[in-house]
C-alpha cells in the first residue's frame, strides 16, 4: 500500500508495494505476513473478510498451529499503524474483520471504477481519459514483496486487468485515429507478445493507417511464419480477415480490433466423453475454476486446464462431470483419450496413436490419411484450429506426451489429468494448473450417504465418524469403503471401520487394480528413481505431519541440494504436497504407503536417519531456546549425530518463528526419540521447549512434554536431570492449577536438590511460590519467593537475582504491602536494564502497573503497562500480552478513559479467544459488559 506525495494522506495502495504514507511519514505496517493480511483487507475492502478466510490468504493450505493467534497479533499492529490516518480503521465483525475506507482512497477500487467509466463512456475521447486514469494509479508490480498463493493469484489477477485496460485503450486510441502516435508502443508490444493476434491486429491497424500496408503485410508474414513454427497453427480467422483487407486494398480508417469470427460447425461431430460419475461430489472451487478459465476470452491461443494429483484423488471425475456439464458450450464436439500414463498393463500411449485416433474420430478417411506423424499431426491441428471443441486428455504421464495433442487457433478447451505437476505446459503454453486436494468431511458425508442413502449413513453416524476420518477426505478410499458396504447391506458400518483401523491401507486392497489404493500407489511408486523410492519411504516414518528441507535433508543423510531435487520429484509425482512455507506433507494413507516401502530398508539405515533427525530438532530448539532466554541455565545436548546438525537461526524473531512452524514435530520428534531409546533427548526437548510454551500459552502441550521426560529420565542416572524434571512438570501442573500434582512434584524435586544444590533450591523456591499463589496461597507464595531470593544473592547471578526481586514485589502487592512490593519492583527493574532482559523488564513494568493502579496512580500505571506491552509484543509472548491488555483497560476505566479501556480489552478478548482461555474469555466478557451498561468495570 503506497501514497503519493501530497501533504494529506494519498489514496491506499495495493497495486504497488504494500505501505502506507501520511503526509511525507512512511507508516511502518510491518513484515510480509503483515502487509499479506492488510492486502487482503485492502481487496475486499468495506466488506467482512472472515478469520479462515485471511488464514488462507496468509498462509495457504498449511495455516501453523497458532496461526489464528498471529492473525489476531497482526491485525492488532496494524490497527496501531493505521491509527494515525484517521479515517481509515480496521473494524472486528462477527467471524472477521473490515477495513473501513472510502473505496476513492484505494487504488485497486479507482482503477476499476474508472474501467467501468471508460467502457460506458458514449465518447471514445472520454473513455480514452478515463482509462489514462486507470493506468496512471500503476506504480510497478501489484503486491510487490509478498508471495503467497492467494497473493500470487491476485497478482496475476489484477495484472490481467491491467493488460485488458491496456489493450482496450489502443483500441479506443486508434478509434480516435492516433495510430501514428501509437506505433512505437504497438511495436514494443508485438516484439513482447509475438503471438498475441490481438496485439497483431492492432499493429497491423496502425501501420495500414499510417499508410505504410507493405510493413502491415509483412508482419502479417511474420506472425504467420511464428505461429506455424511454435504452436503448428494458422492464424486465427480476425486476423486472417483483417489480412484479406489488407491485400484486397479495403478501407480501414475506422473501427477497433476486429473480432474474431464464428467457426462454422464440423461435419463430423465426436462424441467420445465416457458417462459421467454418478456420484460426484463437491469440488465447487475447483468446477468454479475450470469454468473461469472457459470463460477468459482473453486466456490465450487455447484454453489448457491441466488438473492434477495423486492417484485415486478423483481427476478423471472431476474432468469428466465438468465436460458433460458445459458440453453444450462445445457445439463441434468432444475428444477423449486415455493416455495410460500410469498403468500397471502397459507404457503410455505414444502421441502419434492418440493423434491418430482423434483423426479417426473426425472422420478422416483412411486414403486421406497422411503417413508420417508430423503430417498426421499437423492435419490435426489444422482440422480443429478454428472450431469450438473440447479435447480431454485423462491420465498424461508428461507434457511431452500431451504437445502434440495440442489444438491451434483459440477456440478450443483442453483439460489434461495427471499425477505428475506438468510445469511446462504451464510455462510454455499458458496452462492453468488445478492442484486436487482431498474431500472436505462433509463432501465425505455427502458421498457416502449418496452410494448407501441418507438414513444408513444417520443411524451409524459415529461409524461413519470413523470411517470418514481414517480415509481423511480420501475419493478413491471412500469410494472403496463404500462399494463394499453396498455389497453388503446388512453387515453394520462399524464393522468396516475396525478393519481400516486395524489393517490400515491393508484393508484398502481390492483384486481389481483400479479399485485397490495400494496398487493405485505403487503405479506412482513404480515411476520414482531409487533415491526418491528411499527419501519416499523414509518420509513415511519422519516425526510430525509435515518437514521442511532442513529436516528432510537431516532424515536422509542428503545434502540440502540433493534432499531437494528427491522432493520435488515426489512433489512432481504427487505423492507429497508444498505450501507456501515451502513444507512438504502426505497425505495420511500415502504416508502410510510411504512407510510400508520403508520396511524394505534396512534397520540400520531407518535407525540412523531417525537419531539425525531427532538431533536435529534437539540442537535446533536448544540454539532457539537460547535466543529466547540467553539468562536461562544451560543445558547442552550430546554431539550431534553426522548430518543432524542444527538449523541456524539469526535471531529471537527467527529463533520464535521456527519453534512456530516446527512445534508439532518437535512434539513428534519427542516421541520419536522415546521410541528409539533416546532418553536424554527425550527430556531435554522437552527442556528446550519450556520458553516457547510459556511465551505462547502451550500449557497443555507443556505438562505432555515434561511427562515423557520423567519416563526418560527414570531410566538415566542422572539426579540433576530428575530435579530438572520433576521441577519443570510441577510447574506445568500449575499452570494448568493442579494444585496438589504441582506440590507434590516439586516437593520432590526440592528433596533432590537439598544437599548439594542451592541453585536448584532456588529455581524450585520461584516455582513454588508461583504455585502457592495460584492456589490462592500469597502468603505462602511470598515466602517461597523470598527464600529464592535469598539464595539467588549468594549465587552471583543478577539475572535470577531480578527475577526474583520482582516475585517478591508481585506477591507483597497482593498482601497490599505496596512501599515495600514497589522497591523489590524498582530494584528488579534496574537489574533486568543493566544486563538486557527484557521478557524480565516486560514483567516487572507489568507489577509496577499493577503497584500504580491499586494506590491510586491510575496515569503512571497506564504507562508502566503500555511500556510492558511493547516489551511483551517485541518478544512475541503472546500470552503474556493478552493478560497486560487486560491489566491496562483498569487504570483506564479508573480515569474515565471508557475508549480506551473498551479498546484495550477488545483486544485482549481478541487474545484469549484465540488462545482457548475460556475462563479469561468470560471475565473479560463481564467487564466490557459491565462498561455498556455503565456498571462497575474496575479490579
């Protein structure tokens, strides 16, 4: 979003580099993930742009597991940035968010406004005007700096938007007859778009009207020559009319762009489109898409969807239910072929057999019939170029195999399947590609009650529960599921789903090879190198749900480079899937294929590349952890296996972004390692993890950790690793205020520590007196604290020291010992300042707010908060951030700030519903009630 560089704010920009300016002052809206959700607002703004409608936006199919928590994070910060504009503000709805903004001061909204003005316009001069506008707003590449999917389809979006404007705007200009004043552009964009006929007649016009027809018709030539060379093609029949004119010396001083001319029906009319699935289901999108891109009379020489995905994922259905639903668009008739690009009987079909089988199909007789395949597919192309057909070309093993098939002209469709990702139709022939994913739980629902009817499929509904969620969205498993239950109407559906839990992608065997999802896999499989078979399989028993390179490049022992290329390959054969992060994933029952095949490894390999893998995580979140608390004690890991070196990290943002993305196979990696008899790495994961829970509010994840570090630990013989767990799971139970585990836990973990070491002592004192306070105990609480600030001063540490000094202010505060809570809090905070901790300062801002509000400095409590907040948001504690802004709206309220107060626990309410704190939810609820109805709104 950019302005210009008027003294008041410029009109909101999404056409060029996302970013805001008031006056001559650059706003700063933040990193990319940012700017991606304030485009999102801009595009639809004045309209609700719902929470899983941004999390598509901002990070695809593969939304992190707090993603909805950033989100509400980001749209906090911009709030703050765009604060200063006025009247510009980003509004919370029911289910989302609105930009509100006069749709004049965005430029996306003005460009198109003025398109709509330009082509209404009953003058070509004020349409000409109109347009100039338009095309004025453009300041570079649309969204520059940011790269997500739903990014780049805008992108290219609003670029053909663009390109339309300019077209159109020759046409209006040679209307006005300023074809001289045009030709230098014409000629840069014919050296540009070779093969764009639209351009091409354009040209054309101008130079004939300009009095120069010998260069007309030799570019005429030119396009021809190209067209014939790289596309096998004539030129379409506008151009060849507007060529005829030329020749036959007829006037064309007026009109635009001729349009193109209505092809005259063939003589034969093919109709080889096998019968439609009867039960499809779903796939609105993807129906939504293949006819968008039918009804784009501007998509090019031909229409190409090329529809991918792994076997069994419903391709074929997909083409066919699309091609008998608008076969009434394709009055010259429909081609169909089965290219057997997967097949267990035989090789794929060659090309030429294919093309002679469509010449068959239109009528070709066979004296006719050139005899070498270049002629046979030339007379193809030219049988074909000028009519309105459908050509499906199901089941292609590469683009190689499918060029040839290609039609001229652009009046026909072609909608190719196949398993592999075929990038050069796209990049070479303006291919659309159609990535199938997998059914939602209610297209499930919907195919099943379809194949068994509605009241078998309701009175087992938690059988169907079952079934629906082993097959995870899965057509062909679905499909297979249920042919079987058909068959047997009597047996109940419960007795299908214990098979496919117990026997897993067994149970999905069938004697016929097409209906069998194994066989369908092992056709994909089959097709693979050697290193993607063994990369392949040991995907299949990494930890987590998805990896990114940096682990894959650790599980198989490749360099980064070589993991790579292995991956893409499996992407390209569409046994695994990309996101916009650039993570890699299967779905469940190809993972469990996957892990099959690497039964056939040998131990040795799968338990080697299973320990660089768990080392990998472990090195990774112990430089993390680092990052995010350098004060902390340090645990080092064992040397790393070779290859299980950790991934760099720059710095805490980078170090908490990471620990994001990555948390669920942390989590895996745990167990992994608890599986392979890794105990050390068992419990110090769970160690390396403890900031990044604490920061994010991960509380239950947090206790599940430190469990499985005590069944570690139990096997080791290491009572400082014992303390260090017991301790850390006593804390975890308290947070979750399990009172009494807590206690215990850390009782125990006091009675290790008593002898010989007074920094565990200490550690556990801190800890118990969080615990006594949450059990409502400030009492005891501060006696625990004060025992851990006495040992903390006689181990030298003035990072611990301060911490402690400010537990000990926290909980005299709550005993309203307030002189004496404010020096502790006063003596922490200049401790945590000199030696640069500011999670450490964060809390101590946050008690001497707390020590403010509650003796009546209401104003010094709203900036000790404020101040805190900054720290807590720069660090990315979240949880920490939700409980400040709530902390903040009190002293507000006190002084009769109700704005500001309702602002702040809106916001905080924003927080704990994204963090699943329903408790925190309904208070806050209470208080922002309690300031509508004029109650009492005050702690």
């Amino acid at each position: 979003m950019i302005t210009d560089e008027r003294s008041v704010v410029g009109e909101l920009r999404v056409l060029g580099p996302v970013e805001a300016r008031a006056g001559d002052r650059r706003l700063d809206v933040g990193h990319a993930r940012q700017q991606c959700v304030l485009a999102a607002l801009l595009v639809d703004a004045n309209r609700v742009v719902t929470a899983d409608q941004l999390l598509d936006r901002v990070w695809g199919a593969r939304v992190p597991l707090r993603g909805k928590s950033n989100l509400h994070s980001y749209v906090s910060r911009l709030r703050a940035a765009l604060a200063d504009l006025g009247d510009v503000a980003i509004v919370h709805r029911s289910g989302g968010w609105v930009l509100e903004v006069d749709p004049a001061r965005v430029d996306l909204h003005r460009f198109r406004d003025l398109l709509a003005r330009a082509r209404s316009a009953p003058e070509p001069a004020a349409g000409l005007g109109a347009i100039d506008e338009a095309l004025g707003l453009w300041r570079g590449e649309a969204f520059s700096g940011l790269d997500t999917p739903w990014v780049v389809a805008a992108r290219d979006m609003v670029d053909g938007e663009r390109w339309i404007a300019e077209l159109e705007r020759t046409d209006l200009a040679l209307r006005l007859g300023r074809h001289t004043d045009l030709l230098p552009e014409l000629a840069a964009r014919t050296a540009e778009h070779p093969l764009d006929e639209r351009v091409a007649a354009q040209y054309l016009l101008a130079l004939a009207r300009g009095g120069r027809q010998a260069e007309a018709l030799a570019h005429y030539e030119r396009v021809r020559s190209r067209l014939a060379e790289e596309l096998g093609a004539d030129p379409g029949a506008a151009l060849r009319d507007l060529h005829r004119r030329l020749l036959d010396a007829e006037p064309v001083g007026t009109g635009g762009t001729v349009k193109p001319a209505v092809p005259q029906p063939a003589a034969v009319v093919p109709r080889q489109l096998p019968a439609p699935p009867r039960s499809f289901i779903g796939r609105a999108g993807e129906l939504a898409a293949l006819t968008a891109a039918l009804d784009d009379v501007d998509a090019g020489t031909v229409v190409i969807s090329a529809i991918g995905g792994t076997g069994g994922i419903g391709k074929t259905w997909l083409a066919l239910h699309w091609a008998h639903q608008h076969a009434h668009r394709f009055p010259d008739g429909q081609l169909f072929v089965d290219l057997r690009g997967f097949s267990p009987e035989s090789e794929p079909m060659p090309p030429a057999v294919a093309v002679r089988g469509f010449l068959d199909a239109l009528g070709v007789e066979p004296g006719r019939m050139p005899s070498g395949p270049d002629a046979q597919t030339a007379l193809l192309r030219g049988m074909v170029a000028d009519r309105r057909m459908l050509i499906v070309l199901d089941n292609a093993a590469s683009a190689a195999q499918v060029v040839p098939l290609l039609p001229g002209g652009r009046s026909c469709t072609v909608l190719v399947t196949s398993r592999s990702r075929l990038l050069s139709l796209t990049t070479a022939h303006g291919a659309g590609h159609l990535n199938l994913d997998v059914l939602s739980r209610d297209e499930s629902r919907d195919l099943l009650a379809r194949r068994l009817g509605a009241d078998r499929v309701a009175a087992e509904a938690r059988a169907v529960d079952e079934l629906i969620a082993l097959c995870n969205g899965f057509p062909l498993a679905l499909g297979v599921i249920a042919a079987r239950a058909y068959a047997h109407p009597r047996l109940p559906l419960a007795t299908f789903a214990a098979e496919l839990r117990d026997l897993g992608l067994d149970a999905l065997a069938d004697s016929d090879p097409a209906a069998s999802l194994p066989t369908v896999l092992s056709w994909s499989h089959q097709a693979l190198t050697a290193e993607e078979r063994e990369v392949f399989g040991l995907l299949g028993i990494a930890p987590g749900p998805d990896i990114a390179l940096p682990a894959a490049a650790a599980l198989t022992g490749l360099s980064p480079a070589r993991a790579g290329t292995a991956l893409r390959g499996l992407e390209q054969a569409s046994l695994l899937t990309r996101d916009d992060r650039g993570r890699y994933a299967m779905h469940d029952l190809i993972r469990a294929y996957a892990a099959g095949t690497a039964r056939g490894l040998p131990d040795s390999a799968r338990r080697r590349a299973l320990r660089r893998v768990v080392d990998f995580y472990l090195h990774t979140t112990h430089a993390a952890d680092r990052l995010l608390d350098p004060h902390r004690e340090l645990v080092e890991p064992d040397p790393a296996e070779p290859g299980g070196e950790p991934q760099p990290l720059a710095d805490t943002a980078e170090a908490l972004a990471w620990l994001d993305t990555e948390h669920r196979c942390v989590l895996a990696a745990q167990q992994s390692a608890a599986a392979g008899g890794q105990h050390r790495a068992v419990w110090q994961l769970a160690w390396n993890l403890t900031t990044f829970h604490n920061r994010r509010g991960h509380l239950e994840e947090q206790l599940s950790v430190w469990r499985s570090g005590l069944v570690a630990a139990g096997q080791l013989d290491d009572p400082a690793a014992g303390i260090r767990v017991h301790r850390n799971l006593g804390r975890s139970h308290a947070a979750l205020r399990q009172h009494d585990e807590a206690v215990r836990h850390l009782h125990q973990a006091l009675a290790l520590a008593e002898e010989h070491d007074p920094t565990n002592q200490a550690h556990i004192h801190q800890v118990l007196a969080w615990t006594w306070s949450r059990g409502g105990d400030d009492g005891k609480a501060l006696d625990h604290a004060t025992r851990a600030l006495d040992l903390y001063r006689t181990l030298g540490n003035p990072a611990w020291e301060a911490n402690a000094l400010n537990m000990v202010g926290w909980y005299a505060a709550q005993l309203g010992q307030h002189d004496r809570a404010r020096e502790h809090c006063r003596a922490a905070l200049d401790l945590h300042r000199r030696h640069d901790n500011p999670e450490g300062e964060a809390d101590t801002l946050d008690s001497l707010g707390y020590i403010d509000h509650h003796t009546g400095e209401h104003a010094p409590a709203v900036e000790h908060y404020r101040r805190a907040l900054v720290l807590f948001r720069e660090i990315g504690n979240t949880y920490q951030v939700a409980d400040t802004l709530e902390h903040l709206g009190h002293p507000h309220a006190a002084l009769g700030q109700v704005d500001d107060a309702r602002a702040a626990w809106r916001e905080a309410l924003e927080f704990y519903e994204a963090q699943d704190r329903p408790d925190d939810t309904a208070r806050i609820q209470a208080l922002l009630d309690g300031l509508a109805t004029g109650g009492p709104a005050t702690a």
